[in-house]
RNA sequence: CGGAGCGUAGCGCAGCCUGGUAGCGCACUACACUGGGGGUGUAGGGGUCGCAGGUUCAAAUCCUGCCGUUCCGACCA
C-alpha cells in the first residue's frame, strides 16, 4: 500500500533507547516499528505491523501451497481439555490462567494441541477423511520468567502452528516432509538461510524433529555446522506430490545441530570440518505420534474397521520473532536492510525540497506511476531536512530510494539508491520514471 | 527463580555521596534563514523526580517497604 509520509505515522528515534541491547530490538524502536507495552509485550505501529503483515502473508500462502489449511483457533481456551491432556499441571507458571465471571478456569493458550485435536476428534471419524494438516497464525502467550531481545523472546507472539492428523507413523512422515520441503521455500521467500538442525524429539524419539535455524551472532543458541552448509542452495523448487525422502535426505545429510544435541566427543565429522554459530531458531517441526490423540480419545476408523489414534505431527514458525529474525541477519550501522519480500514499502520517492516545483511535479509523476504499477511506494513529502529525510529511510531499510532535490533536477538527474547493495547512482528523470513504472520486482537500471 | 543495575519532561541523561527555587541534549510549538547525509538562530511550552510510608523546619537527595523495567545465569518457539 503506498503512502504519503505527511499522512504517516512513523515516529522514529534519534537517539537509542536504553533498554534495547541488541540490534533489531533497537532499529525495531528506533524506526518506529514497535512500542513495548510491559515485559516482553509490545504495540506493533504501522510500519511493524506492515512487516508483520508481509511475514504472515509468506507463511500462509506457503501453507496452502503444501496443503494445509487455515483455520483460527480462539488464544483464551477452556481448562478442561489442558486437564484431558494432562498438561495443565504439567504447563507450570509460563502459563498464563484466568477465571471468567463464572469462576471457570481458563488459560491464554501458549500453543494450541488440544484445541486441535478437540476439533478433529468431534468431526475426523475415518481414515478415509485423512490426511489432514490444519493450521492457524494466531497471538499466542507464554509467560517467561525472563523476555528479552524484543520480538524475539516475548512472552505475547504471533505464531504459526500447523498440525497434521495421520493414521498410521508412515503416512505422518509422508505430512513431516511435505511441511520441512513447505519451510525451505517459506524462508527462501525471505532471503533467509535457515539451516535445518536435528533436535530433540522428546519421549517419541526417532528421527522427525527439526529447527530451522537462521545464522547470527546474538541468536541465542549456539549451532554446530558442516561448513558445506554455508554455500548449500537452500531454495527447494520441489513437487509436494512426488516423494520427498530423497529431498529430506539431502538436506538432512549434512551435520547440523544445536547445542543441546552436539556431542563434541561423539561428534561424526572432523572439526576441520564443523562450524560453530549462533542461531536463531525461527521453526521447529516434530512429530509426536499420538500423545494427544490418545489421551484426549482422537481416534478413527481403520480400514479394518478398528479404531486407530491419530498420528500427529506440529510445524511452528515464530512469526512476529521473525520480523526480528530478519534484521539480525540484515542490517548495518545506519539501519535495517530488509529484503524486498517483506520490506514495509519497496521504494521510496524523496522529495528534497517540497515546494520546489519541479520536484513536487516530478515527484508526484513517479509516486502516480508507483501506484498505478503496484508497487509499495513511500513518497517522502515531508519538510524535514535532506540529511534527516535520507537518514531515515535508510534507518527504516528501504531497499530502493529515489533522490531528487532542485540542484540535480537542473541538470535533469534523480538519484537511485540501492538499499542492500549501497550503491547509489544518477540518472535521468526519465529513466527514473521507466524504473519505477516497470512491472513486478525493481531492479537497478542499465545506466548509459 | 538466583545474582546485579536502573526508574528525574516523549526519548537519552546530569543532579543524589554532602537535604535548601528541578537542569542539559534531542524531540515538540512559532518565526526567520536554510536544504544533496540527522542544519542554524531567536522566542516558547512541557516534570505531583515510579508509588507508599518514615526521618527532618525542609526530601529528587537520607531510611523502610512495594511496584515497574533491564542485564547475567538457569529455562524456553
């Protein structure tokens, strides 16, 4: 959506707030993204919220390519079922629980298994309505005893679950694939490298539990690596109908593992070899057969007629610590350098001198010309000064700007800045005009 | 939950030790000059000093309790 900044609401600071140690809680702050509401709780203002929104967007539209399908789920949820589980108990203080006005137990769901499996134990009765992977993006709570870093260790967070329903461990595999193939291209899409790690599979064990986990030095977990995995092709142009072992396998061929699960002295490959990082984890996938369908009593109808609990298997993806993920992995001294898939506008039109008529015309041709070709356009009208107008759409990332003040339009020559690259060059105002009237993904015109 | 900080204007901070008219920078308002990397000047507005007790003639300052928040650790998507 393109926006004029006069009619924004983008409050950026100049200073750094005090409480943000690591870099994108402090660009989030600064660029006006975000405001903490209490610990590890925050407001999401427009141009966070616009983020937020493209994130979201990626997610799902990558869930329907692989077949799930969205419902939502409500975030307050009644006790009952948590105690069917077994897990009210279990759950301990991050949980955060409230009585309504009739004194009922009710809890702010920190993830959503019962629920789910309360949906398909009331309407799946058959194998034959199976396979089936419902998810939902929906706020969730947890009540850590310590947020921090932001977005990325809140206690509220907005969240991706997908939950599969199988009958049998082997068809479960068969839905795990289809949403690990689903991931590699979700962070594609975000110009993420997220390396699949093997972890922890609880009291299920075998081998179908994987984190995604993006590279960067203030992650919080420390990652062990093949070094091979720095120039792997992440990008997975794959067919969810066809088999997906031999794809599994060769992105899980590699050595790649969290801390928790490295054995320095049990280690397979040469230390010549491996690779030590930081990481953030932005998925994890595990299957955990049918812990919940069987104590909750979710089961179906084999094709011998006898009852068989639903295998079932959960995808996250840390939405909104995402938007936080990203900035981490890219961004500089000046500010965040978002991707363009996800930035809150593709291009900006910096309007050096409003009031200048040149300026203000062209100015207006190109933002008219933005809008009519769909592209995400931020038109700076505003009468800050050129260092301040620069500087900031540099501290918000956005990845192409387009410079034009009354000095270079005498001699008829806008200014075109690459974000990512930090190349700036000159051109004509009306090559200005062909680059930003071009279909589809803006790329740096061939200059003369 | 263990350990350590910090709470003074929207933001960042000084003042507290040694009690006596609440300050600075940024931001904000008005005007002027400016305008190619967070510009300059002039004139303004804005704070029950986190809350509650206590000591004192007098508390931002000293004492006690509480609350909030941040960092390190343990824990976690």
């Amino acid at each position: 959506m393109h926006m004029k900044l006069s009619n924004y609401f983008l409050p950026v600071l100049k200073e750094n707030p005090k409480d943000a140690q690591i870099a994108s809680h402090r660009l989030m702050l600064r660029a006006g993204m975000i405001q903490q509401s209490s610990a590890g709780i925050y407001s999401w203002l427009p141009l966070g919220l616009k983020v937020l929104s493209k994130i979201e967007q990626i997610v799902r539209e990558e869930q329907d390519k692989a077949g799930a399908l969205e419902i939502k789920m409500p975030t307050i949820q009644p006790a009952e079922i948590w105690q069917e589980s077994g897990r009210y108990d279990d759950y301990g203080l991050e949980m955060l629980r409230v009585k309504d006005r009739h004194d009922r137990d009710m809890l702010y769901g920190p993830t959503n298994e019962e629920q789910v499996t309360d949906i398909c134990r009331t309407h799946i009765r058959s194998y034959r309505s199976l396979p089936l992977n419902l998810y939902h993006i929906q706020w969730k709570f947890r009540d850590e005893v310590r947020p921090r870093f932001g977005v990325m260790r809140g206690r509220e967070f907005l969240m991706k679950d997908a939950y599969s329903f199988d009958n049998s461990a082997e068809a479960a595999r068969v839905a795990y694939n289809k949403m690990f193939v689903c991931y590699l291209k979700t962070f594609a899409r975000m110009e993420l490298t997220a390396i699949p790690m093997e972890a922890d599979t609880g009291p299920i064990g075998g081998d179908m539990s994987h984190e995604f986990i993006i590279l960067a030095d203030t992650g919080e977990s420390g990652v062990y690596f093949h070094k091979d995995w720095m120039n792997k092709n992440l990008v997975a142009d794959i067919d969810y109908d066809a088999d997906l072992e031999p794809v599994i396998k060769k992105f899980t061929e590699l050595y790649a593992r969290t801390d928790e699960k490295h054995e320095p002295d049990n280690c397979p490959i040469d230390v010549s070899e491996l690779i030590q990082k930081r990481g953030i984890e932005v998925g994890h996938i595990f299957y955990f057969g049918t812990k919940y369908s069987h104590a909750m009593g979710a089961s179906v109808s084999g094709a011998d007629g006898k009852p068989v609990d639903l295998h079932m298997g959960s995808y996250g993806i840390g939405v909104s610590r995402l938007v936080g993920g990203i900035i981490e992995a890219s961004h500089d001294e000046k500010g965040i350098i978002w991707p363009e898939s996800v930035a809150p506008f593709t291009v900006a039109i910096v309007n050096l001198k409003p009031g200048h008529g040149t300026a203000d015309a062209l100015s207006k041709k190109l933002y008219d010309a933005a809008i009519m070709n769909g592209h995400d356009c931020l038109y700076d009208d505003s009468s800050e000064s050129a260092g301040a107008k620069l500087a900031t759409m540099d501290l918000i990332g956005i990845p192409w700007q387009l410079v034009l003040g009354p000095r270079g339009l005498e001699k008829n020559i806008v200014e075109l800045k690459h974000r990512k690259s930090g190349k700036t060059i000159e051109i004509t105002a009306e090559l200005a005009y062909s680059f930003i009237s071009s279909k589809g993904s803006l790329t740096l015109p061939e200059t003369a």
